[in-house]
C-alpha cells in the first residue's frame, strides 16, 4: 500500500476531490482532515509572500540613479 498525502486550498476543493477519490476502485480509504486555520504555511511562496508584504511602501530602489547601469554591473559580476 502507498499513501499520498495532498494539501487543497479551500475547503470547496477539497470536498470535490474527496468526492472523486472516493470512487475510484483502487482507492482503498480516503481521509479527511481540516488543518486549522491559524496554522502557518511554511512554503516558500508564503514566506516570499511575507517578504514582499513586510518590504511594501519602502522604496529599496531609491538609491539607484541609472537602473540600466545598475543591472549591467550586476550581470557583469557573474562574468
């Protein structure tokens, strides 16, 4: 036997798939479990998400007075 383990976003989706899990032949069990909503995704879209959301409003760039030239130089450094 081989389990899989899935994560689906909203509840509607996963009910769907549960559904069709269910009846297929060859699908010996199907469980469903509901994670709590306060728990935190560790995945790394999240926590670039959190990343870009704490940076908002700041102007990282200002600094930058030719961002062609910037870009260049960088790109030059891996030459």
């Amino acid at each position: 036997m081989t389990t899989i383990k899935i994560s689906v976003r909203n509840k509607q989706d996963a009910n769907l798939l549960y559904r069709m899990l269910k009846r297929i032949s060859f699908v010996d069990n199907v469980e469903k479990a509901e994670s709590n909503e306060n728990e935190i995704n560790t995945g790394q879209f999240s926590e670039l998400s959190k990343l870009i959301e704490a940076m908002a409003g700041q102007n990282l760039f200002k600094n930058i007075s030719d961002p062609i030239t910037w870009q260049q130089n960088l790109r030059n450094e891996w030459e």
